[in-house]
C-alpha cells in the first residue's frame, strides 16, 4: 500500500517548519502535519516516533499505547540520558518490548516494539 505519515506538533511554527521540510523533500502527497490530540485519534500505526521531554512521554504513554498496533515500533526520543529508564520501564509496563537505547551528548532515545 502507499504510505501515509501523519505528523503532530501543538506549537504552530513547529508545523510551518515540518510542512516545509515535507515539501522541499517531495512528499506533500504522503505526509499530513496537523495540531491535534493523540487522544483524537483513533486509527492504529505500524509505527510512533515521539521527539518529546519525559513528562510528556510519560502522560501520553497510554494513547501510544492505544494508537500502536501489534508489532508496531516506537521510537521515543527527548529524554536526558538518566531518564531512559523510567521511559523504557513504563512503555514495557504498557506492553512494549525493548529494543534498544541510545544515547548522545547526554540525550536519550529508547526503541520498542508493541507485543
């Protein structure tokens, strides 16, 4: 099938910025930049990548949990690297299996996969 990314962001030049990157790199038709809820949704994803500081990870957990389906990967990046563990910890306890972290220049980014 085609894909289709939808990509959010709540502050408005966040949005400008991406949907120009979407069009300097050709793919207006494929990617959708929008301000809304998670909690709005309501589709399943093969894949979430979240760029967010840890409160946020952690309060929006359950509707990553709830919008990924089986086997779908989640990318979570934004916390400092002493938080990995309370992000991997709580995306585990939801049903995520980790994957993999990483980090640099004292920022962390954990990988999972939806079981």
């Amino acid at each position: 099938g085609q894909m289709r990314v939808l990509g959010l962001d709540v502050e408005s030049i966040s949005r400008k910025e991406a949907r120009g990157n979407v069009a300097r790199n050709g793919l207006t038709g494929a990617v959708i930049i929008a301000d809304l809820e998670l909690g709005r949704l309501r589709k399943e994803y093969d894949l979430v990548f979240a760029n967010l500081r840890l409160p946020s990870l952690m309060s929006l957990s359950s509707d990553v949990g709830r919008l990924a389906r089986k086997t779908c990967g989640v990318i979570l990046s934004g916390m400092k690297r002493e938080e990995l563990a309370v992000v991997r910890n709580r995306y585990v306890q939801i049903g995520f299996r980790f994957v993999r972290e990483e980090t640099e220049n004292g920022w962390g980014c954990v990988t999972a996969i939806r079981l």
